[in-house]
C-alpha cells in the first residue's frame, strides 16, 4: 500500500506556520456548542464548524495550502484524487490561483461534491470506486499534462493544513477556559486525524478517529502496525471510504492517536438530526461521524469493539491492543472520563434528498434523547 | 391598538448599552457569507446567524435584557405571549435568574417551540391564535400571580436586546471593511426591525422590514400612519403571523425604516433552502424571510407592491407612500444599488418534518439559480 516516498514527517510547528499562512485566506470558522448536546453527553462538546468554510469543507485548509505552493513554484495546473471534499478544495484553490485543475472522483461520488468541482472550473473525471482506481487514474493524468499531483492525505502540506483546523479549536477552547480533553475526528484517508495528531502534540488532549463500521482501515492499521486496507462496507459517510489511510497520516498518527471509535450508520444519522436541529447546522454524514463518535466516546458505550485503543507508545509498550476501556472495562470511556470534548465537523456537502431522508426519524442508536432541549 | 402606556421611545445609546450588559450573557453569534448567494444577489449579503443564539432564536437577547432587570428588581416570576420564540427565550432567560415563568402561546403554535418551552422549565398556557386572545390570557396570568408581562416586542428592554443583534453585525462589517449599505429584517411584532433602526441611527445604512404576504402589518401601518392590524393569511412564516405590529416598535419605526419587502411562501421556502444547503446552517422560515427580503431587493423585483417606502421624514415630507423605485421605478431597488447587505437570521426553531418537506425542490420563485455553487 506504500503511495509515497517516505517524506518526512510535519510537526507542530508545520502546523502552526500553517495557521498563520492560512488567516485572512480561509474561514476562521465558529466554534459552536449546544446545551441539549451537551446534557446527552454529560460533557461540553465543542464542535468547530468547518462545515461553514468555504467550498463546504475544512479540506479547504490543505488544499489552498498545497496550491499556493505550487502556484509560487511555477506550477500552473494540479491534479487531485479524492472522494469529493478535497477535489472541491483543490479546484476552488486552483481558481483562486490562477491553476488549471483535474479531479478525479469515484463513479459513486456524491453528486453535489461532482457538481462543486465542476462549477469552480474543474475538469472532473470519475474512476473506480476504490482509492487506488482513482490514484492510478490521476497519475495518469498528471503524467500527461505534466501537473503535480495534491494527494488528498499523504502529503504533508495537506496535513498541515487539515490540523490548522483542529489547532484553532484547541487554542480556542483554551481562551474559553475549557480546554480540551479529547478531540475526535472522523477518518477517510486520516490526514485529519493525523493533523490533529500534530496539533495536540505536546498536550494531555487524547486524539481519536471515528470510522464507520467496515470502514475501519485506520483500526485495523493500528492493530497491524501497518497500513492495512479493507474493502468498505456500505455507509452513508460517503467520505470515509477510502479503502485504506494513507502511509503518512498512518506515520503520524500510529504512535500519536488515543484510539478509534467505530459507528454505524444509525448513529451517524442521529448525529446528522442532532447536528441540523439543536446546533442548527448542515453537517454531511461524514462530519456528523465525529459528533456521533464523541458521543459514544463520553458515554460509554458497552459495544466491546467500540473503542480500540493503539498499544502504548514505544518503549511503555506492552504490544498488546486492548479496548479503551476503564474500571469495569467494555467499550468506550468511563461517563466523566471527559469534561470537554472537542470535534471538528469536517464538512456540509450534502445532497437535499439525503437531507431530507435524515431529517425526520428518532434521535436514536446511540444514546438516550429524553428530555433534550436547547 | 394601543397595548402599552406611551413608553419613553429607545435610542441607539440604549442598544449599545444592552450589546455592553449582554456580552458573554447571549453567545456572540457569527456572521456569515456564501459565495453561491453572493453570485444570486449580485452583492454582498452578510448573515448573522442568530439561529445560533441560546434557544434558537434572536430573542434570547431582549429577553435575557428584560428578565435580567427585572430579576434585579426582585421579582419572582415573570409571564410572556408570543408566537414561540421569544416565550422560549423568557423561559430559558427566567430560568437561568431563578424566576418562574409562564407563557402563553397560540393554539397553533410550532410543536418545536412549545416544547422547548416546557423543557426550559415553563408553564405553557395555549391560547386563540391572535395576539389580541393571547395578551388577554397573559394580563390574566400575571394579575393572578402578581408577575410582570415582558412584552414581545411593546418593552423598551426587548427592542434594545433585540437591536444588539443588529448593531453587532453593523458593526462586524464595518470591522471587516465592508459596512453595511442596508439591513433586512423580518416582521412579525416588529420588534427586531424597530432595533435594527436604533442600531443604525446615525448611519447612511437603509433599514428594511421584511413581511409576508398578507402578513404585512407594518407595510400597511407605515401607509395608514399608525398601528394597523391585518386579518394574517396562512404562511410557513408562523413567527411573522401576528396581525399586528406594536405600538412601540411602530413609533420607533414609522420615521426610520426605509421601507417593507413583502415576500411569498415560495420565496421563503427557496431562502431556507439556500442557508441550509449553501450556507449550511438551519433558519426557521420566519428567519428565512429576511434572505428572501434581500434578494428581492437587490436584485429589483418587478412586483409594484414589492417593496414599500415609507413618507419621507417629517419636514420633508410629501406625505405620499412611493414604492421603493428607482431609475425605471418599479418595485424593488435597482441592481447594484447596493454592494453589501445585512440580514439577521432570526431564528431556527423548526420542525423535522417541515425540514424534509423544504429541502427538497427549486430553489426558485424568487431569483434564477443556473450556476449556483460555493
């Protein structure tokens, strides 16, 4: 599964020089909170809107990121592969840039994130359903019109980029008086559980991804001590199934991340309805992933799978994967492990039949919903 | 129509020192931009998002301000009418100072609303379904209990919570290098448009009200020169359905709003669609109207009864009501009149199924949508 050439691997720093490049460039986006999400979760969730940046997604960050190199480089075209958010991201930078842009996305992509990319000018190309389909097809594609290609996770300024993100709502959490305990981002690729890895480096926050059952590559990696692709099972988080994270968020985030949180699709959907009615938000299933991944992660839940741990870092290490658990030691975390939790809402692509099919129905799947309010 | 006692009228002095009280008592509610709505309008619209505001809603500010003060004063209880947002408001604002509340509501209130009512802690009372039948159960109520009636939008305190929206968002343009050229807000007691004005008292920004269809009793207040009540036609604007503009609101202002757009339910309902899957978050189609107010200005509506102005202001008046023409002078302002608009979402208090029914369909009957995206 290797795609790149071992580069080397960002730090904090990267992602701090990142942040300040990036300020007056993208969005500085709200950090939000809800008090009946809040009282469901026994702990203050803080959830930084990248849904609201702009192109509809934080992978805005490491797109214009990666572009604006490339466009002071000399470059004038890119080439990108992605599920569809980072295709968005790299066309819109492109424009900004003055590049020419070529996006390849899945044959089952989102339509709203095919038609985005098109209106910021893209030529968009669809491939495959599978990571590499799109990747062979890039390379093509690149190699022909003599582009770079933007990788939508193993690249470095990508990464860097994706943790401003997670860096912003860290410091800003901190100015409120809540710092962080955890911070929970759903995993496609990795790239932003692995900025986020970068951006807590140095800190007690715990980082987590949250996958989709059999979406689960960046957990069974963990478990392997290697990249380990999967063959994605049927989600609604349509941008969480990249068959395999890629080698250098693996890199990043092997030794760094807490653990991952695997949801199924119910509870995805709870949180999309918790997201649109109490926060009064636009999440796309994906970003909601995260929310509904905090949630289990705060409550506890009792499902064994439910949260893995990685083994402890070099050197303390036992080798042995063991379940996140705590005194009487299931799934998830002990209620009150956490007293503020914060999720990055990744994005807010979302097609309006697909809005309204997850409007209605319960709040349910996840965790009790009495009583809740704003 | 005279429901209050020739209150002392607010100045914009009194919604700066509402904005000074209300700092870190209300959230701070961001404001917001989409690429794709530009492009529609042919301008900048800047959107705050009081949808985000504790309790959904806009009026969290006036009743917050109101109940504070009356907290102070030693009361126990208080007792509030509206159509849902602002009796959400004074039950969550009663709750966190320790007082009761009661709060009548109309007997075809939103679900939404008159449930997180009752979850703040409230007692609900529903009664008729004009302001008229409520206010006489309120009068009751608080002479049964011997609490005071915080008015929706006839309380001086209320206008002045209600304008710091409006005055933060004049103000964040102006930071932002873009000041505002008008400012739209919807009507229903027109207690938010009336704020709007004292917000931008002293400044060359146009304020607008924005009505629904057969809703428009301050369009028609403004012609008859005093408080002026309709019989209200049916709307998905259930916050807008008052059949009476307050006497209050209306003397502050008769003089100082620029005008009314009146807007049908299909203009509304394009408006929702376009915040929630363009701008990502969810407005409840009361907040909604305001949007489909401001597209309709900008972009000159062909409709005469389109936009209202208002005589001039006494001295120069001509005594005679014009609509809000120009060069060419129909309805509607011309294009490019203005480069940047504001508009307070007011709230997001909404239904899921009233979700699911609006998202889906064109978001057309206003404006042409060919090429819409972020």
């Amino acid at each position: 599964m290797s795609r790149s050439h071992a580069p080397a691997l960002p730090d904090r720093a990267r992602v701090e020089e990142a942040a300040r490049w990036l300020s007056g460039r993208v969005v500085r986006t709200p950090v939000l909170n809800a008090p009946a999400i809040d009282r469901l979760a026994g702990a203050r969730i803080l959830l930084k809107a990248e849904n609201l940046q702009t192109g509809g997604s934080y992978k805005m960050r490491g797109a214009m990121l990666a572009v604006g190199r490339l466009a002071a480089a000399g470059h004038t075209g890119v080439v990108a592969q992605s599920t569809g958010n980072h295709a968005v991201a790299v066309a819109l930078a492109a424009g900004r840039h003055g590049l020419a842009a070529t996006v390849v996305l899945p044959v089952d992509a989102a339509p709203v994130k095919v038609a985005r990319a098109r209106a910021a000018g893209a030529r968009v190309v669809l491939a495959g359903t599978a990571v590499e389909e799109r990747l062979a097809a890039a390379r093509q594609l690149a190699a022909a019109d003599g582009h770079p290609l933007v990788d939508a996770y193993d690249h470095p300024d990508v990464l860097a980029g994706q943790g401003s993100a997670s860096l912003e709502l860290i410091e800003e959490a901190e100015r409120a008086g809540t710092p962080l305990d955890a911070l929970l981002l759903p995993v496609g690729g990795g790239g932003g559980v692995a900025g986020a890895c970068l951006a807590a480096a140095g800190t007690p926050i715990e980082v987590y991804g949250v996958e989709p059952l059999g979406c689960d590559s960046l957990a069974r990696s963990l478990a392997a001590r290697r990249p380990t692709p999967v063959v994605p099972a049927p989600t609604i988080a349509d941008g969480l199934r990249p068959d395999c994270v890629g080698d250098l968020p693996f890199a990043v985030a092997r030794d760094a991340v807490r653990g991952v949180v695997r949801v199924d699709d119910d509870a995805i959907a709870a949180a999309f309805r918790l997201l649109l009615l109490e926060l009064k938000v636009l999440v796309e299933p994906s970003g909601a992933a995260g929310l509904a991944g905090a949630l289990r992660l705060v409550t506890g839940s009792d499902d064994p799978d439910g949260a893995l741990r990685p083994p402890a870092r070099p050197g303390g290490s036992d080798g042995v994967l063991r379940v996140a658990g705590v005194p009487g030691g299931s799934g998830g975390a002990a209620p009150g492990r956490y007293r503020t939790v914060g999720v990055v809402l990744t994005g807010g692509n979302v097609e309006a039949d697909v809005v309204a099919r997850l409007a209605t129905g319960p709040v349910a799947g996840l965790v009790r919903m009495e009583g809740v309010a704003a």
